[in-house]
C-alpha cells in the first residue's frame, strides 16, 4: 500500500457498474464479492491484482485503483 497524507492507496478487483461495482473480498475463506469496499482485497501493485484477477477469470471486469481515508 501507497500512503499519502494519511489517504492509503491500493488495487481492487472489480466487477459490475463502475458507479456501484463490486470487490473481490474473502469469505470464510473463498473469494467473495462485495460492495462494501473497506471489505475488498487491497493490492499494492497493480501487476498483483492483475494476477489474481486472471485467476478468477470471468467475473473480472477491471482492476481499478482506489484510496482510503
């Protein structure tokens, strides 16, 4: 994670509209997806987020970058 003035920096994994997507999350122990986006998977580089998202396949519709706080 990227922290700049106290906002914390990151890559999701997002699938949806781009106005109300979901996030990739974890949930007793399987990948999940949420709207809740303090409960999605947080990348530090994109190319990881990139990674996990050619996993999952399909459901993917982008990676995106978000800040928190």
């Amino acid at each position: 994670m990227t922290i700049i003035s106290g906002t914390e920096f990151g890559w999701c994994i997002e699938r949806g509209e781009a106005s109300a997507p979901f996030y990739l999350t974890v949930s007793g122990g399987l990948f999940d997806w949420t709207q809740d986006n303090g409960k999605a998977l947080r990348f530090s580089r994109r190319e990881d987020a990139d990674a996990v998202a050619s996993v999952i396949g399909d459901e993917v519709e982008r990676v995106a970058e978000h800040g928190w706080g």
